[in-house]
C-alpha cells in the first residue's frame, strides 16, 4: 500500500497537466505573432527579432526606448495614426464589451476598409517602419 499510494499520485500529476497543452501552445503562437497593439496612451509596435517601436500622443517615436528626432511632417503622419488608431480601439473595447472574450488582454481591431490608420507609405516616409509591415498590419486594442 505505500509503494502504491506514490505512485497512484504521480499518475494523476501527469495525467493533469497534459490537458492544456494544445491551448497552451495557441496561446504562445497567438502571442508571438508581430503586432500593434493600441493602448491609451501609447502605440507599441512588436516584431522579434526587431527593436520596439512606441509611437507617443504627440507623434513622437521611440525606438526600445530612445527618442528618433522626426521632422514635423513625419511627426504629423505619426500623431495622425494615433489618433484614428485611439478611435478604432474605443469602438473596438465597446463592441468587445458586449461580446464574449472579456477575459483577453488584447482584441482585435479591425479598421473600416478603404481608411487603414497608417499611409501606405509609411516606411518611405519614415525608415524606421521598414521591417515592421506584417505588424501593422495585426492591430490589437489594450484593455
């Protein structure tokens, strides 16, 4: 009976961690995607192997953290996509609220066809954006 007891216990500690690993595997592929994700006070823009990117409130870029000096027309386009992009989150965090899925950090945006937040010139204008397209493209709303 003791050597049972042990082993009994072990089985059902194997046997209960295997469950989750189809959804735990989702859940790092889902997390490692590149992505923009939209917050209230800042847009962080993340691509592995690439530095971060953070577009502030004023159109001011930061790359992991170091300020990029933009000329003003630069810093317009930036500080324009912040905005459309703080609009498609609150109408996104709205219709999400209704919806299931209230525990997720992040949902996605989806902007109206026809009006993306980002020119498609973006990395022309600002050389910093070059290599980060497929993230632009996958938004996602901060809770």
């Amino acid at each position: 009976m003791k050597k049972l007891l042990p082993v009994l216990f072990a089985c059902a500690t194997l046997l209960g961690g295997c469950g989750d690993r189809e959804k735990y595997a989702a859940h790092r592929a889902e997390r490692s995607k590149p992505k923009t994700e939209v917050s209230a006070d800042m847009v962080a823009i993340r691509r592995a192997p690439y530095p971060n990117l953070t577009i502030l409130p004023g159109g001011h870029l930061r790359v992991d953290d170091i300020e990029i000096p933009l000329k003003p027309a630069q810093q317009e386009v930036l500080q324009d996509s912040f905005v459309k992009l703080q609009i498609l989150r609150q109408n996104t965090l709205t219709d999400a609220a209704t919806s299931d899925g209230a525990g997720e950090r992040s949902v996605p945006i989806q902007p109206a066809p026809g009006q993306p937040p980002f020119p498609a010139d973006l990395a022309t204008g600002i050389p910093e954006f070059k290599e980060y397209g497929e993230a632009l493209a996958n938004l996602r709303a901060v809770r």
